[in-house]
C-alpha cells in the first residue's frame, strides 16, 4: 500500500541507560527474521504496468539468490492464476523459500468464487470489497476454497502461509480447520492509515488470535485460534505510536523499504536493527522484511540493499534467524501452547532526543514505558479479552475503511493533543511530576521483564511485568509520597463508567471491562483521571480483565 511518510529521523546514539541480559537468555531468545514479498497483479494507481510489478518481483528473487537466503512470496489470486509468476516461484526461488496466499480479493478471485464483483477497479484497496471482512462468512469460505484449489493445483499442496493486513477471524479459523495453514501476519499498529485502523493490539512480535476477532489475543487455548499471527513492516518502537498526533490519522515509520527516511535510510536501519537484535526481548524478538511489487522495484531497490547484505551479515555471525514465515509459525506452535509474553526495547533514540522506550506484551494486556528527557509516563496500556467479537466476525462490513480495537486504560495517542499527552505518571504530594534518569532493563526468569529507574531526589523505581500484572514498587523512599496519576487532552473521550473500591470500570461499544489495583487503592482526584496509590510503597495492577471473573 502507499503510506505517507511524515516525519524525517536522524541517528545518534546514546549511552545513557542499558540492559542487563546474559548471553544465555539472548540464546534462548531468539531473533527471528521474515522476508516476506507480497505479490500483486496489478496496480490501478499510477502509471505502474503489469510487467513493472513481474520485473520488480524478478529483482527481488535475485536479489536473495545473490545472498542465498530464504524468504517467502505471498500471492493474491489474480497473481496466482499468472504463468508467469507460478514459473518464477517454482524454479528460481532459493532452496527453502516459501510460496503463500495473500489475502486481497481480486476481481478474478470473486468471479471464480461466483460472487458478484462490487470494486472499482480488477483490485480494490477499499476494505468492503477487497479484504475477507466486506463479504458473508458464506462467502468467505468460497473466496477460500477457490483459493485453495487453485493454489494446489498451481503448486501441488495447500499454502502454509496466508498473510493480509487483516484477516477475519472467521476466515482464519476456517483456513486453519479446513485447510491447517501454519502461519498468518497481518499490519502493524495504525491510526486510519490507507483507511485501516488496527490499534492496542500484542505489539510487533507474535499471538494466538481470539476464534472471535483476530486481532485480539486470546487467553484461553479453547478461545484461540491455534495458528500465530505475526505483525509486519517493523514500526519504529519510539516514534512510530505519535506519528501524526492531533492529525486524527498516522503517517508511517517503518522498516518498509521504500521510505527514504526509514526502512531506505542505513542509520535508522542500523539503529532499527540494534534495538531488535541486542535489547532485552523475553521469549523472543521479530523483524519482517520486504515490500509488495506495487512500490516497483525503483522505489524499494535502495533500501532491499541496505538491508539485504546488513542481515545476511548478522546471519552468518549467527546473531538472527532468517527463516520462512512458515518456518517460524512451527517453531511458535512447538514452543508455545498459549501466546507468550514478550518485549521491544529502545534505549537509544535515533533523533538524539533523550527518549526511549519499551513494549511489554502478554496474552493478557500490553503496556508501553516512555521516556522523553528527564519525563516518564505509561504511554499505554490496553487489556485483551478473547470475549469480545469483532464487529465482522458475523457479517459483512460495508464501510470502505476497518477499525480493529482492544480494551484502553491508558491511550497515549488517542487521548492525546501535541500539547497535552495523555499518560499514567509518577507524582508528589503536590501533584508534580519528578524527574527521572535513565532506566536499566532486565530480563528475569519466568519471562519477566523488569524496568528500573531514579527520581533526581533519590528515589528509586521498579516496575515489573507480569503475565498477568504488573507491580510498580519504590525500592528506595527519600520520605516523599507519590502516586500514579492518569491524565488526558481535554475533550478525550474516555471509555470509564465508575471509578473506586480498588477498581476502574469502562466499557468499549457496551463490552465491560476494568482493572483493578490488588496493592494499592484506585481513587478519584481533581487532578487527574483517576489515581493509583500504593500501599506499603507498591502498586499491583490487575491486567486480567476482572469482567472475565464475574
């Protein structure tokens, strides 16, 4: 898809903070690598001709060959039914490599189907007619089986792989019960982006989606669908979550290829690189590579050849995992019954501007720690509830754009203006917010992730990720009182219906949910949303959605 780029990045590192992670849990915890390419037919947008897009895919499979390494190739209908293509996949691609489904529908794919084309063009980007969500789940699995068949008579199996940048929940169930497909990936975090929003779901990395709406990860292994769901394109880990803030919508900073400023720009990939190479990650860490041939291969050559020889490089000094997507959703269904908690961190800011950050995921919420200078906030933390069905798991959706949500107790770019950032901050007894220094992240066993970090008057803050919780602790008191206030823009609309007795309750389109503070008390204040505070110097916060209990 075309995405717009808004923001410019220059690196320079800092030495201001650091990890404690041994060689034996960097062993364990492998970094993966997928270099997925995505194929398509055709391009109504531009002057891009049909033979443009071949010629891109045919530079992309030399380039590979030149370095020998594995990756997959992802095919929308109306490029699996080309000869062209089905001769290039099956005998030029190196040995290993994958060859899947990319899940648009096309015209040629509805009419094969016998369903009535309603796009404007033989492929249309709008998300009523070209994704699985704008049809029937009767007509999702027609769109299904017709892929399947002609995919096996093309290729003499069944696809392993089957990508998007959304995928139902219903079609992705079917896929795997009918068809036992092994791996899925769908698009990074984004605000109305190309008129798709995905946001709060399990950031980067990999999850089990809810049988009720597959971008929500499930909690249970009778509520998940069993086949891994990774997230593309590699957002920025700092910059990628503000991108756009008070614009209403998100330009892009990403691995992708094609932007000069990030995925095409060897500073930023290098950086890029570092953080999810070297940083403490718990189970394991994710980077997708590639770009679909709609960008041609003019847009995308610059940056596929800072990348390509960077991993193939980290490859051979054995540092990352290069592997098929297919390869890579065995290893997570060998290795993990339920999704496993996992982290990206960023202790180094490519713009030189003090900040870091770190993302914690598990089956239950995710949360995102952000430093910004000598300031500190929850930026977010959402909750996940396999209960809560999509508004497409049933039927059809008609609007040409997708909104796909999880459950907000702190949302820092929804709530938020460029002058009032929305945030879950530390405080005094006067309500002020301290300064703080640089944080030192660890890895601890049981897949815990702790974060530690001091105050400019001496005090010292732990906070710890759980599965299931997460515990902030001050270590060391200097006799100062603080607490966790939540504050917001103006205006935001909050989704919070009653706040006290240790809890917050809330509702998103009439599905209850809350949190719930199990040391500590939860309370209202004229200052703030609402506020945390702990007893005996700590805070548990109950991130299993008390709703699920009742």
């Amino acid at each position: 898809m075309f995405r717009k780029l808004l923001y410019f990045f220059t690196a320079v590192s800092t030495v201001a903070c650091g990890s404690r992670t041994s060689e034996a849990q960097r062993a364990e915890a492998p970094r993966i690598v997928n270099i997925v390419n995505f194929i398509r037919q055709l391009e109504p947008r531009g002057n891009i001709t049909d033979d443009m897009l071949y010629e891109t895919v045919v530079e992309q499979v030399k380039q590979l060959k030149q370095h020998q390494l594995p990756a997959t190739f992802l095919l929308q209908y109306d490029a699996l039914i080309n000869p062209k293509y089905q001769e290039l996949l099956k005998n030029e691609l190196v040995e290993g490599s994958e060859t899947g489904a990319w899940w648009e529908i096309t015209q040629p794919h509805a009419e094969a189907a016998g369903l009535k084309w309603r796009g404007r063009y033989p492929w249309d980007w709008h998300a009523d007619v070209g994704f699985a969500t704008g049809y029937t789940p009767e007509e999702r699995e027609k769109l299904t089986d017709t892929y399947m068949e002609k995919f096996k008579s093309v290729f003499g199996k069944y696809p392993a792989s089957v990508g998007s940048w959304f995928i139902d929940a219903h079609t992705l169930a079917y896929m795997y019960d009918k068809y036992r497909i092994t791996a899925s990936c769908n698009c990074k975090d984004q605000i109305g982006t190309d008129g798709y929003t995905l946001w709060g779901g399990y950031w980067n990395q990999a999850y089990y989606p809810s049988r009720k709406n597959a971008y929500m990860p499930a909690q249970t292994a009778e509520g998940q669908i069993p086949v891994p769901v990774f997230r593309m394109l590699g957002s920025d880990p700092i910059y990628q979550y503000e991108n756009g803030l008070g614009s209403g919508g998100q330009g892009v900073v990403s691995l992708e290829p094609v932007y000069a400023d990030g995925g095409g720009n060897r500073r930023w990939v290098e950086w890029f690189f570092k953080s999810m190479f070297e940083e403490p990650c718990l189970a394991f860490n994710y980077v997708q590579v590639g770009q679909e041939n709609s960008f041609t291969w003019a847009a995308m050559q610059q940056g596929l050849n800072i990348q390509i020889p960077l991993l193939d490089s980290l490859s051979r000094q054995g540092k990352i995992r290069i592997e098929t997507l297919e390869t890579s959703g065995r290893w997570f269904g060998e290795n993990y019954a339920l999704t496993p908690p996992t982290a990206v961190t960023a202790l180094t800011d490519i713009q030189n501007r003090g900040n870091k950050t770190v993302w914690y995921n598990s089956r239950f919420y995710r949360a995102n720690l952000m430093w910004e200078g000598q300031s500190f906030r929850f930026r977010d933390v959402h909750l996940f509830d396999e209960r809560l069905e999509s508004d497409y798991l049933t039927k059809a959706g008609t609007s040409t754009q997708c909104n796909f949500t999880t459950l907000p107790v702190v949302d820092g770019f929804l709530w938020s203006t460029p002058e009032e950032k929305a945030g879950l901050r530390f405080t005094d007894r006067d309500g002020k917010n301290p300064s703080v220094n640089a944080p030192v992240v660890s890895e601890l066993p049981g897949n815990v992730l702790q974060v530690e970090f001091s105050t400019a008057s001496g005090q010292v803050f732990d906070i710890v990720f759980h599965e299931d919780r997460f515990e902030v602790t001050c270590t060391k008191k200097t006799g100062d009182a603080w607490a966790l206030d939540l504050t917001t823009a103006a205006g935001a609309q909050l989704p919070f219906q009653s706040i006290g007795n240790n809890q917050v309750t809330a509702s998103l389109n009439g599905f209850q949910y809350a949190i719930a503070c199990s040391t500590g008390s939860v309370e209202k204040s004229d200052r703030c949303v609402f506020r945390l505070k702990p007893s005996g110097n700590k805070i548990v916060v109950d991130c299993v959605n008390l709703r699920r209990r009742q």
